[in-house]
C-alpha cells in the first residue's frame, strides 16, 4: 500500500511539473529574447505581466493567476489527487479566456467603425484648408473613443517632429486592420501629390468601412453557435470537477496511478478540444497591405 502512495506520488508530481513547464513554454516560449543577461529574466516577468496592454488587464491577469495557484492548492487538499489540483489551477485562468471569445471580433468592428468616423472627421478638419499635420491634430479632442489614445499618440508623434509618413505608419501598425491601412495610404499619397480630392477618397473610404462594418457584424452573428457550444462544454466541465470534488466516490477509481495518468489524457484531451472549438469559431487575421514603420526614418534631424 505504501509503495503504492509513493508511485502515486511520483507520477503525479512528474505530471504536475509537466504540465507546469508546458503552461510556461507555451506562454513565454522556447526562444530566449536578445536582452540582458540571465537573472530574473523577461520569461518570467512576461508571465506575470500577461499580454495585457493596460494596467487594468495585467492586474486581471495576475489575479488569475494567483486564483489558479490557490485554487488548485485547495482542489489537491480537499481531493489528494495532483492532477485535479493541476486541472483546477488551468480551468482558473482558461474560463475566462473561453468564455471571452469572440470579444477581441467585436472590439475590431467597433475599432473600424471608428476608423471610418475619424476619416470623415478628418475629411471635414481638411476641407478649412488646414494642412494634413495640422487637421489630424485637430482631430484629437473629437476621436472616437475606441481610438482615441492611437489618435492622441499619431498628433504627439507629428508635434514631436516625427517624419509625417512614418508617424502614419506607426498609427496603422497599432490599429492594424486593412481599413486603417486605406486611410493611412490615402494620407501618404497626399504627402506626396498634394491633390484636391483628399475629402472625396476619405469620404468614399468611410462609406466602405461602414459596408465592412456591416459584413463583418453579420458574420459575428453566425458564430455564436460554435462558441455557445464552447461555453456549455465549459460548464459542464466545470459543473463534473466540482461534483468530483466533493464526491470521493466519483473520484475514487482515480486514486490509482493508472488513474491518475488516465485523468491528465482526459483532461489534456478536452482541454485540446475546447481550445480547437474556439479557434474555429474566431475569425481570420484580416492582410494588412502596409508595412511597419522604418524607426530610423522616423525623426526629423
């Protein structure tokens, strides 16, 4: 009996620093970045920030991650089985993120859509005869929200005396859709001939982003069966694993190292599965036809 605790003991740990080490490579990755020599390194810290762009996000992140950590603590106390413990710390921060599909969708559309107001916002400043420069600066208090920070950023970069094409590069990089990168190729090209249908081209622009707008919100909507199915099966999942853990007997036969390697398949399985069935209802990443801003162009001497 006693060998048998230690075997389980064994397997378990191994599954769980397993499964840990994968958890980490999978989110900080195999290639180290060029950067400072080896300490308390970006991996780590990469972790710990998440892929947050705001505070508010990687606070949310770190809380997760902390609730995984105690909550799987809890699940191997109250159940003596490391792989539940394990299931339990994932399941903490992968709610979340299944049950979030399809928002990263909606915050595209409505970043369009916004595209599409500031160029006919943009089209007005311009057509008082005020230079591009001055009239994207003008568009700053009257952005709309959705991207007002990349609006106040492209008008900081232009005082600043960035060269005006690669301050319109940097704006389209961070909306990084294919309609910002029509309105930015429209400004490039007046940089350079300076014409008088500027208004028209951005006015014949907007239109074609509310089209997409349209289209795109449509297709949203026919996807929300596939990811009503990966909410249920997230449900139910999580609905089994708490009746587990307050029922030894349903946990019982896993007690066993046989068992507890038959759980980590089980479970890795439908993990597998649930993040195949996301991915299948998020839609492809639209092809940007612009390229990245030059940094060493990007200054005036």
């Amino acid at each position: 009996m006693r060998d048998d605790i230690e075997l389980i003991a064994m397997v378990s740990g191994a599954a769980c620093v397993a499964g840990l080490v994968l958890v980490v490579v999978a989110l900080v990755g195999t290639r180290r970045p060029p950067g400072p020599a080896p300490g308390a390194g970006p991996g780590l810290s990469r972790l710990w920030r998440g892929s947050g762009t705001t505070v508010r996000e990687q606070q949310t992140h770190q809380t997760l991650l902390v609730g995984a950590v105690v909550a799987g603590a809890l699940a191997f106390l109250l159940t003596g089985l490391p792989v539940v413990g394990l299931l339990v710390a994932i399941a903490v921060p992968g709610t979340p993120w299944l049950f979030s599909v399809g928002r990263s969708e909606q915050r595209a559309i409505a970043r369009i859509e916004a595209v599409g107001e500031w160029a006919r916002r943009l089209k007005d400043v311009s057509a008082t005869g005020q230079g591009l420069q001055q009239a994207v600066i003008g568009t700053v208090g009257t952005a709309p929200e959705e991207i007002q920070e990349e609006v106040r950023l492209l008008a900081a970069r232009l005082q600043a005396g960035w060269l005006a094409r690669s301050a319109l590069l940097a704006f389209a990089d961070e909306i990084g859709d294919p309609v910002c990168d029509q309105v930015v190729a429209a400004l490039i090209l007046h940089l350079t001939d300076r014409g008088e249908r500027l208004g028209d081209v951005l006015s014949s622009i907007a239109t074609a982003a509310a089209a997409e707008v349209a289209t795109r919100r449509e297709i949203e909507a026919k996807r929300t069966q596939p990811r009503f199915a990966v909410r249920f099966l997230t449900g139910m999942t999580l609905a089994t694993i708490a009746y587990g853990l307050f029922n030894a007997e349903y946990v019982e036969p896993y007690g066993t190292p046989l068992g507890q390697l038959v759980m980590a398949i089980l479970g890795a399985a439908f993990i597998g599965l649930l993040a195949w069935v996301r991915s299948m209802s998020q839609p492809p990443r639209p092809a940007r036809f612009l390229p990245a801003p030059d940094p060493d162009e990007a200054v005036v001497a």
